[in-house]
C-alpha cells in the first residue's frame, strides 16, 4: 500500500501570480499541480486542502495556527505525514508554533515554501515541495517532528529562522544540526531526531497574544522600556539581548524589569546572536537579570521563545509559576535545556 500525504497550502510566494502592476498575489491550489505536474507520477498519494483563507504569511495569526492544526488533527490517522506550503516570511513562527501544539506526534509535518512563485521558470519552490513531500511519505524513515525543508536541507521547525531575503538557501539552524540532507538521495541523520513518543497525541490550540518582545539597542530609552511594560494586561516579555544574555546594568532598566515581574509578567532572556546560549551569571551584566527572575531562554531562537511563551501562557492560564519553569526546559527540542549553565 502506498503511503499517503496531506498538503495542506496556506499561501506565500510559493503560490503567487503577478498582477498587472507586477504585485504579487496568492492563487488556488490547482495551480500548484500545474505548476509542478510531477506530482501527478509519484510513487505516493497525494491529497490536497487549503485554507479558507489563503494568505501572505505577513497575515499570519495564530487563528490560522489553530486553522492549521484542526486539519492536521482531523486527518492525522488517515495520513502518513503532512506537507504544509506556507510563506517564508513567518514559517519559522509557524513551524514552531505547530511543533507547541502537538505533543507526541509521530508523524512528519513538513513545512516548505519558496523564494520564487511557483509559476516562474527559475522557480524554488519545485525542488522543495517534492523533497518536502518525499521526505513526508518516506515508508523507511519516520520523523516524528515538525520540520522545515528549504534549499536541500530538513531543519527541526522551532530551531529554524529565515536568513535572507534574497537567496534560495532562506533558512538557517544555528544552534541545532540539519535533520537531513537532499542531494542524490536523501541523507538523514536519525541520531538528531526527536524520540518517536509511546504516549497518545495530545493537541492543544490556545495561545496567549498578551506578549511582547523587547529588542535591546545602545540608548534604548527608560520611556521606550516602561511603555513596553506597562502595555495593558501585558503577560510576557521575551527580551532580545546582547551576546550570552547582557543587558545594561543601569538601576532604572533593572527596576523596571523587576516591577514588571511583581506585577506577574514572565520575562525570557533570549539573545540577539543567531548562533550560541543565554549563560546567565556568566557576566556580571546578566546577574541581575537572574535574580529577579528573569528565566533563561539558553539557545532558543526567538521566533520559538515568543510562540513558546504564547502557547505555555494559553495552556496553563492559572499557573504562570509551571510557565517559568517550562520557559527554561526543553519541551520539544527546541532549546538545549540547561547544558552549559
Ligand atoms: N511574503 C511572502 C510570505 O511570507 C514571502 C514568501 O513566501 O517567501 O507569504
């Protein structure tokens, strides 16, 4: 029996046309198969759903998030694996979002876009949608994780971040190794995968948008940080720093952290660096930071700190003191725990 595959196409410049004006706009996924009519001959099947909406991932909410998984769960014991086309501008959110969302999967999730529609003749996105869907219905390798393949490389999907605007290798893992390689076959590195789960799937879709991120800079004022802070019903704060975690060590940016965590907002240090850890106390420049409370984000990339921080404060309302504490685990390989601190 052949294995089955799910695409599912929510938008991006994978899927677009020109207008008149040279802009470009998402079209059906109909198109997709003209486009690519190899997918007609493949030795698996093949269905295919959008969105109701289809979207420039610009647009992306966690609306679509739940979108998204509601298929994912609706289809997943029909399907050996999902292949999600989306735009590369939030993939990376996306991609990490989804990861939060299911917990013990033991299916593939692909996610894959292009830097050139589909329709131009130099196009990206042919070689990624069918690497992405080989890799989706692979009968000898499972991979139970949510994963990006961009460029002949499968990342894990929260480790991933978009790195240029302009080449076809857009995404980069810096702080965890590709999961596979395409070339003439597809090499995968089954030693970097996720455990394949013994416990039933469990899929929650509640995300907390009560979040900021707070990106440092020399000069940053004290009225730029308070305003952040005291946005209304304000619930997290992922903070951007400096190199291994620093953050100036000024008395008013310090009080104003430390208000803002009496006032019950969690606060995640993450660094501005796209390679290495948050190593709070390595400086004196994070030692405060550390004892206020402010938790470690250790390796993770920002795009899976905030969607983590959504998701713990959507599944745990009442419990903000478990959010801390899995603020700074590991809860599906998306930060290298507390190796190093
Ligand atoms: N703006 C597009 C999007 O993210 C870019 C792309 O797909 O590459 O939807």
């Amino acid at each position: 029996m052949l294995n089955k595959v799910l695409i599912i196409y929510t938008g991006g410049t994978i899927g677009m046309v020109q207008d008149e004006n040279g802009s470009l706009h998402p079209f059906a996924m109909e198109r997709i198969y003209d486009a690519v009519p190899q997918l007609k001959h493949c030795s698996y099947d093949i269905d295919s759903c959008q969105l109701q909406n289809i979207i420039d991932s610009s647009n992306m909410t966690p609306a679509f998030w739940a979108d998204i998984a509601d298929i994912i769960e609706r289809e997943y014991n029909r399907y050996d694996g999902f292949v999600v086309l989306h735009g590369t501008d939030t993939m990376a959110y996306t991609a990490s979002a989804i990861s939060f969302m299911f917990k013990n999967l033991t299916k593939p999730i692909v996610l894959t876009g292009s830097q050139l529609p589909l329709g131009m003749l130099r196009s990206d996105g042919r070689e990624n949608i069918i690497c992405a869907l080989e890799i989706a219905a692979s009968k000898r390798v499972r991979i139970p994780e949510v994963c990006i393949f961009f460029e002949s490389h499968l990342y894990r999907g929260n480790r991933s971040t978009k790195v240029s605007a302009e080449n076809f290798d857009a995404f980069k893992s810096y702080n965890y190794p590709s999961l596979a390689k395409a070339g003439i076959d597809i090499i995968y590195k089954e030693h970097l995968f996720l455990p394949m789960p013994t416990e039933p799937l469990r899929v929650r879709k509640v995300f907390d948008t009560r979040v900021a991120v707070l990106k440092l800079f020399p000069g940053i004022t004290r009225e730029v940080v308070q305003a952040l802070l005291s946005a209304p019903d304000l619930q997290g704060v992922v903070i951007e720093t400096y190199g291994s975690g620093n953050a100036p060590t000024e008395t008013w940016f310090i009080d104003a952290l430390e208000a803002a965590i009496a006032r019950g907002i969690l606060v995640m240090n993450v660094t501005q660096c796209k390679a290495g850890a948050v190593k709070m106390r390595q400086y004196a420049a994070s030692c405060e930071m550390d004892r206020i409370g402010v938790v470690s984000g250790h390796d993770i990339t920002m795009e899976a700190a905030i969607t983590k921080m959504m998701y713990l404060l959507g599944a745990y309302p009442d419990n903000k003191a478990h959010v801390n504490k899995r603020l700074e685990e590991s809860i599906r390989g998306e930060l290298n725990g507390l190796a190093g601190d």
